[in-house]
C-alpha cells in the first residue's frame, strides 16, 4: 500500500523515525488491560519540540489523528489510536533538561519514566515523590492526573507540575506555568492540560516540583480484622495531623496473592501498609502514635521495616500487586476498576464491593490508597469468556455507581481512557458540556487523541 | 431616570434586594488601591443558586454585564464594574452549609469571610489555613486564586478547594470535582474556575480542604544584615524538609512602620517572621533545627513568641502591615505590587527592587511570602500628585518586568484585575490567546466581568 501523503510528509519530516512496520504498529495498538488491539496507521519517533510541531501541522492539514505515547502503562486504553492515525511516541524526548536544587524543581522531558528520574536525581538529594506503581513516563502521568502510594504526603500530579510546554492541535507551541512555586496570572492552563490525556495538546516540556529525599524512612505492615477498623485508623491518623507518606490498604485476597507470587507469609487478613518520612525523632514520634492509634481500632501483629532493603522488598510487593493478582488465577486478563470516595464513605464502598464480588463467578482482590479514599478491585477475566467480561463490565459499573452515590468519582487517578467515557455524563453533568466546549476551541477539527474524553470529535 | 427592562426584570426577581441607591452603588464602585470609582448601575444581593442563576440568565437576554463581588478586598479593582451593569454582593450568601469532620471538608456560601468560617470552624479541632491578611470571602479568594502567609505549608487556594458549584454565563448552574479527595475524570474544571476572576461564571458554593488545628504551634522573629542572609536561611530550611507553617520577610522600612504604629520595638533592620505547626516534640525540633540554619546564615536577635497572644499581635501585625506602611505617610494613597520569582532569584529580585525604589522619589516598604518566592512593595503617593502616580506606575512596571525576566510571574497571589492585564501577553504568549479561547467558549456574549483578564469582551 502506498503511504497517505500525510505519511509521506511525516517522512520526509522525521526520516526513519516514521515508523510503518507492523510489528512496531501493533506494539502501539496493545495495552495493560483489556481492551482490543488498536494500532494507528505509524508510529512517531520525535527528538525535539519543534518536530512534534510540525509533526502535528502536518497532520492538522491533512485531517490524520495524533495520539501520544509515554511508557505503555495506562489502565483504561488512553493511548490506543481509536480512529487511527499517528501515535507519538516521545521515547525519544527522555531527557532531564535542567535541575535546579535551590528551587526545588526539574525540566523534564515527557518520555522520561518515574524510575529513570528518580536514578538521575539520587545524587541531588532530591527526588519526585509521585508514584502510580507502574514505571510510566511523566508525560504520561501528567496526562492521566495519576498519583498512587504517596499522594496522601506530597500530592498528585495536579499538585506537583508548576509548568508546562504543550505543542497545540495547530502546531503552536505555549508555555504555561513558571518556575515560581505559585502565580494568580490567569487561568490556570497548566491544571487544564494535566489530566486531559492529550486530547488538547501534546505535552513536550514539564517543569516538576522535586522534594527533599527523606532522612529517615520507617515502613509498617499491620493486621485488621475487617476494613472497617483500618478506615477508623487511617481517619484518625489523617486527624491527629501525622503526615503518613503512604498509608495503604490490601484485602485479604490481595494478601493471599502475595504469599503465593512472593512469599510474603502475611496473615490472609486485611492489612493496612504504612510509610513515614521526616527527621529521625520525627518519624519515631509518627511510628509510636500510629501505633497507638492502631491498636485502640484493633489492629495487630505490626512488622517494622526500618533496614532500606526490607522497606524495598514491601513497597515491590505493593506495586506488583496487580501481577501477584493475575497470578492467582494463570492466564486471565484483568479489568483493573478505580473509584474514588470521600474518607467516611471508604468503609462502606469497600465493604459493598467485597460483598458484590463475593456473590459474583469471578475473583477480585481490592487494594487502595485508602489515604485519598482511592481503591481498586483487580477482576480476574477469562480472556476467551464472554459471561465472565460481562460480569467484571457489570461489578465494574456497579463500582462506579456506588462511588457516584457516594459523593465520589468514577475514576481517582487511572483516568477516562476508552474505560469510563460512559459516565462522564453521569459525573458532570452539564459540567461535561463545557469540557466539549473547550476541547472545541482548542480542538475543533477533533484530532487531538479522538474519541476520548468528550463526544463528538 | 426609568430602570432599564433589565434592572425592571431584575428587581422582579430580587425586591428591595436588587438596589440602585447611590450609596451602594459608590460603596461597591471602590477598592482598596488607585483604581478610580467605577460604579455599577445597580447592586443585587441573592440569597440562593437559583437566584443568581435567574439573575444571570435576565443579564444574558438583556447583555447585561455581571461582576461578582466578596468583601471588597482585592487589591487589583477585579470587581469594579468596567463596564457598567450589575454587581452580585454575596453578603447573603455567607453561610457554611456543612462541615465533614471525617473527611476534613466544608460547604461554603462564598459571601463567608475568612475570620467568620474560621469563628465558625473553632469548636470542629479544624481550621481553614489560606491566610491572605485581609478579611476577605472566600468566593473572592477562589476566584483570585489567592495565597498569603501560610501557602508555604497549607498551599493556596488552588489547593484548598476541592469543589465548586458555578453559576454560567447562560444561567446554567454547575457542580465540579467532589469531596473526594482526588480525581482524574476529565479536564480540570474546578482549577479553571479558581482564579478565573469571576470572568467564566459566578461561584455560588465552594468545598473546601480543612486541616486539623495544630497540637502544638510556635512563632519566632529574627533579625538579617541584609535580605541575602535571610533568603539563603529560608532556601535552606526549605530544603532540610522542615515543614515551616509561615515564613514572612519585612524590610527595614516595614519594620520601621511596624516600629511607628504598633511600637514593635524592633531593630530596623530586615527580618524573618517565622512560625511552625505540629506535635510539641516536633515544633520543638523544627524551631531548634531552624535557628540553627539561621544562626549559621548571619542572622540574631531571635525573639519566641511561645504564647497565644504574642503569636496573635505578631501576625496582627503582620496582617497589618499595608495600613502600617500606609500611615508612614499619612494621606498617601498605596500602590500594592506583588510578584513571585523562583526562590534561587529572590534575592536578587528583592535587592534590584530595593535599591530602584531608594532612587526613585517615593517611597516603598518591601515584604513578602519568601518561602514561595512572592513579595510585594507597597509604594506610597500623594493622591493629588501625578509625577508620583506616574513614578509608581514606572517602579511596579520594572517590578514586573523584572519578575518575568528572572522566570517568575508579575502576580504571585493578587491577580491580574485591572493592574495587571498589560502583561498577559509578555508572561503567556500565545498560552494567552488559548485564554482567550476559552472565555468566548464559556462566555460568548462578553458579559462576566468584562474588561478583565482577556482582550475583547
């Protein structure tokens, strides 16, 4: 087949990092979940800012569909190119630009991953806090607003990018934001562009905050009978002020996963997992009263990881719980549900999940960041099993609606993707016109990441 | 004079309550710096959503303009009516509609001032940090995304409100984000109104981030030989991770008002205003590991102020520190600059102000948030003496430009109002068209505070 004219100009542009092959096509038609394989028509390899904005004028003029690509981690599809055209992938733009240790901040370039970052800053004394579990690149956790384990310390990404660089649906290039750690100048472009998975822009430039690395770093396991009493513990801890840097919940099934992947030979009761950064009686002091706030709520059968090695091994296990529970049943696909609540209403949206999967024909393990009121039922599918995908599409749905009822969200940080555009309605109401609104002006021919976020485009 | 069919329609809806009385209309056409009297030809009073959005919807039909208006406070003229039309007063919308203890958020009515909700948080152990110094509402505060003394610890108000509820420019009525603590379902709604100065829709209710009252709290002022000291102290501290609640720096001069009108007794020197939130072990190991860095920096003179009300004159002070610089020339009227630059340039910016203020023929107090970056002077001119407005004009301009040339913005909390829409283009470029974009998609009519924070409208 000959190439579009579209194709033959992003060739000329970026010469052999205009990729057709199918091999490379495919592997940015996959994803981490389950949703079918969509590869766009090419793949794009750019090394500056001003080739993905030519790459986009050239696609602007020609109607192609651009979607960008960070690490391949996301949850809910957001990078599979629905209507085709140019994904870009930005593994050619991973560099840290510039770190300026007195203001505490970073230019980073989108494809550089969460881990790659943390290494090249090690010998800063800094680090960047915000952690989803997954090594995804930062241009996509921007994207996707995501957080993870230590969002109830340091934030979100919302909270952690001061500036941008975004290429426009016309190819214009817009810096927003500054290095100063707070401005009232207008509206906040910067908030806008994190967490709209590209369908507005395509970020090539993020300014980060940085935080000192800790001096001293104490991590917990601890034992509840129920959810319940771990929700009261968490609750208390958040309001007696002490500044807990993760603070996460695994059910009992997750625990099981862990014992059985790696060997963790944890009670297969409910856990809660604890990390505090400070100073060295700081932490002391955080420890102790957590400890005592845990065991009025009934907790018990705490295990300090005080050694780096040990507080390694927990956090892996953690962030590789999502494998430890694929595990549990070889050969399934995994619907990966995300809700968000507010902290009273935590205990009962778990509680009425776990009943719902209890009564359903398939597993799911749940584990959040019960800090932020954020969790996760992990369903086990059998990929060749339409009833089974019906039943995770209808505790998935049940999920969502509970954290709607609840006064929550649909999603806390995996984002909108293909996954929850359905309730997007739902959430916002007229609220999501005026996201059309804007994705319009910004957008109007729609081929920023189409088929995402709003309808119509 | 006849009402127009709009004010006719208008006082309809409203009763007495839609006033057209000169009083009321010159009280709500001041502010608090040089911007001339612009007053609007009536003012409404509403008491629920509905009515401002049945006010909005009557103002749309007639191309009525609509600027909201909190205490009164801003420091830009953000609510004069420009343009003529009908100012919303929120006096009655002032009520905090519910406070979630578990989940550490309220519901606000954004007529309620910062003091009133604080009276109101007293007995719940929690308390709203955002602290500009004037009384002001926080629907005004949202919607000038504005900050103050504590931001270095709480953050600002883009941080702290979790939730709106916003009134179009077609009268519908909006609710964005939740009580939860974090989202990433779709663009960023709550963070585009937040700042947005009342130009994309009115804020009829806010949700808001509580904290819990410190255990244990502890204040402290000392004194510099120059701001450079005291800026290497302040990097410092910020980067041994001590979690500062306050970090405040006065010039000599500002003491020197302090020193007049509230016989501080300081030596007229710069100095640190400082203050530390926590359990008591851990203020007191902030307090020592801070005095530490400061007496390693240069600085003396360290005075406690251990006690309830020392703390309270100490910030009283501070608070008022715009009427004690005013009344260092009595009669003159204040132009009230604000800029935020990236910490590693905050010296040199405050030292080049300094020092153009000393040869200029007015005077010009210089304070600031120094652990974010911002400081404000506050340049005193004869009302009657148009050299002297024009010198102030001259000084905030190198303020600004000064601002921008070292990668900061020429608004750190303040806004852009009236003061500030000259610079839009230098500090956002093309990122000002693209909010410019977004206003005519959410107000094609022009009508929300026009004249404000975009051209043409």
């Amino acid at each position: 087949m000959a190439p579009s004219p579209a194709l033959a100009e992003l060739s000329t542009l970026l010469g052999d990092r205009l990729v057709t092959s199918a091999a490379d096509r495919e592997a940015h038609g996959r994803n981490e979940t389950h949703f079918p394989a969509l590869p766009p028509e090419a793949v794009a390899y750019p090394e500056t800012t001003e080739e993905v904005s030519r790459l986009v004028s050239i696609c602007a003029r020609h109607g192609l569909p651009v979607t960008g690509w960070g690490a391949g981690t996301s949850l809910e599809g957001h990078a599979l190119a629905l209507h085709g055209g140019v994904t870009v992938d930005f593994a050619r733009m991973a560099r840290v630009l510039e770190v300026r240790s007195e203001d505490m901040v970073a230019r980073i370039q989108p494809g550089i991953t969460r881990e790659a970052l943390n290494t090249e800053l090690r010998a800063t004394g800094l680090f960047f806090p915000v952690d989803p579990g997954a090594n995804a690149s930062l241009g996509g956790m921007a994207s996707t607003r995501a957080s993870g384990t230590t969002a109830v310390r340091y934030g979100t990404m919302r909270d952690n990018v001061l500036a941008l660089e975004v290429v426009l649906a016309d190819g214009r290039v817009i810096r927003t934001g500054t290095a100063a750690r707070k401005s009232s100048a207008g509206y906040d472009l910067t908030g806008l562009f994190v967490g709209a998975e590209g369908t507005l822009g395509l970020i090539t430039e993020i300014t980060i905050r940085l935080h000192g690395q800790p001096e001293a770093v104490s991590a917990a396991v601890c034992a509840f009978p129920a959810m319940a009493p771990a929700v009261e513990a968490v609750i208390a801890t958040i309001q007696s002020g002490i500044p807990m840097a993760r603070i996460e919940f695994v059910d009992a099934a997750t625990v099981a996963a862990f014992n059985q992947r790696d060997h963790a030979g944890m009670p297969e009761e409910p856990h809660l997992l604890v990390e505090f950064h400070g100073s060295p009686a700081a932490v002391a002091e955080q420890a102790e009263r957590f400890g005592e706030i845990v065991a009025e709520a009934g907790g018990r059968g705490f295990q300090w990881a005080d050694k780096a090695e040990d507080r390694a091994r927990l956090w892996r296990m953690r962030h590789n719980a999502y494998y430890a529970c694929l595990a549990l049943r070889p050969g399934a696909t995994a619907w990966v549900t995300d809700v968000c609540v507010p902290i009273s209403r935590l205990a009962e949206a778990v509680e009425e999940t776990r009943a719902d999967i209890a009564a359903a024909s398939i597993p799911g393990p749940i584990l959040g960041h019960v800090g932020d009121g954020n969790f996760h039922a992990i369903l086990l599918v059998d990929p060749g099993n339409e009833a089974e995908a019906t039943e995770a599409k209808r505790l998935a749905a049940r999920m969502a609606d509970r954290a709607l009822r609840l006064g929550g969200t649909v999603t806390g940080e995996h984002g909108i993707g293909m996954g929850k555009l359905d309730y997007m309605a739902r959430e916002h109401g007229a609220g999501w016109e005026i996201m059309g609104d804007i994705k319009r002006a910004l957008d109007p021919a729609g081929l920023m990441n189409p088929g995402k976020m709003v309808r119509g485009n």
